[in-house]
C-alpha cells in the first residue's frame, strides 16, 4: 500500500508521521509523569486539536478523560489573530479536576489565552497547556506552554489537524504550504 502524492498545494514535508509519532510518545510519557496518581481530564479545542488529542491521549498511562470545546475565530486570513468565541462549550464541569488544554498551535497566543482565562475562572485544581506546535516569534501575549511538541518559524503550516480553509487536516504528517 503506498502512501498517497501529497496535495498540489505543498511545499514540503516539515515533520514526517514518525517525527511525529516519537515525540507524542516522549511528550505522553511526561504528562504521565507529571500527573502520575491523579486522573487528568485532556480539553481539546476543535477541530484542530483532535487529531493530536487522539495520538496523545493513547500514549499517556495514566486515568484520562476527555471534553471538548468549540470555538469561532472571526480572522480568515492564513494565521490571523482574530476575536475568538466558545461556540461549543464542554459536557462538564471542571472544577477541582487536573486540566490539560490541548492545542494544535499556539501562535499570537491570543486563542490560547481567551481559553486559559475562561477555563481558569471554572475552578479547576491545575490548568496546563499542551501544544502540537509552538510558534513563540509571532506571540503577542504571553502564554504558559508546558509540554509542547516542536517549535516552528513563521511558515504557515497544515496536516495534522491543522487548516488552510478547512481543508489539509487530514495529512498524516505536518506540511509548509507553497506561498500564495
Ligand atoms: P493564535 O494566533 O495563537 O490565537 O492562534 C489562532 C489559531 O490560528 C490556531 O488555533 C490555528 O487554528 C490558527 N493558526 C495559526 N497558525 C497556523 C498555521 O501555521 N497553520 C494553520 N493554522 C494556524
Ligand atoms: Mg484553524
């Protein structure tokens, strides 16, 4: 079974699906570490993170249980920051549970940060960020991120979850797109 020809709007392959595999599994086993004797609740954020929340969640041996949450960004230009809304809030509460918020990419920090202070003011016993992707040159808030994957440049990025107008989330490896 060969893998399928990458899509005409690619440039390149950024991190391949073994890249990727071996780092979820390093990052799962510190989650485990971390959190070990505690059950942790994984709060996804749809749709990017849900590729990665699956991945991840599979690797961390330890009590898991998963919520998630949707959200609107009204900024449909590649990467830009925008006014961020919950449009799908979660099942249950939080309160006094152990939170790791999942992330496709922390970018501006500006998404990241509506959820912190909106998940912060439920009362959980500890609130963490897990990000696939970290791209610290463009931040313009600064955001606590404990347990990312890899660190990226400015290029925009799509598979794995991640989008360019809904659609690239379905590669199984991270990809530069060709500029416009
Ligand atoms: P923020 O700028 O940190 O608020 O990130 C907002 C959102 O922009 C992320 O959750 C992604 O959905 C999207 N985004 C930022 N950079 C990229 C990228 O390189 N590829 C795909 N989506 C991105
Ligand atoms: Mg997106």
């Amino acid at each position: 079974m060969s893998a399928p020809a990458a899509p005409p709007g690619i440039e390149r392959v950024l991190f391949s699906e073994e890249q990727i595999r071996e780092r979820i599994c390093e990052i799962g086993e510190s989650i485990a570490e971390r959190y070990r004797g505690r059950d942790l609740k994984l709060i996804g954020v749809l749709k990017g993170s849900i590729f990665f929340l699956t991945a991840l969640a599979q690797r961390i041996d330890i009590p898991i249980k998963v919520d998630l949450l949707g959200i609107s960004s009204f900024g449909a230009r590649k990467g830009a920051p925008g006014v961020v809304r919950i449009a799908k809030d979660l099942d249950d509460t939080i309160e006094g549970e152990d939170v790791l918020l999942i992330e496709d990419i922390v970018d501006t920090g500006l998404t990241t940060r509506y959820l912190l202070q909106t998940l912060a003011g439920r009362g959980p016993n500890s609130l963490a960020i897990c990000t696939l992707l970290d791209r610290t040159c463009r931040r313009i808030v600064q955001v606590p991120v404990e347990f990312r994957c890899f660190e990226i440049d400015e290029r925009f990025v799509v598979g794995f979850g991640l989008d360019y107008r809904q659609l690239y989330r379905n590669l199984p490896y991270l990809a530069v797109m060709k500029p416009d």
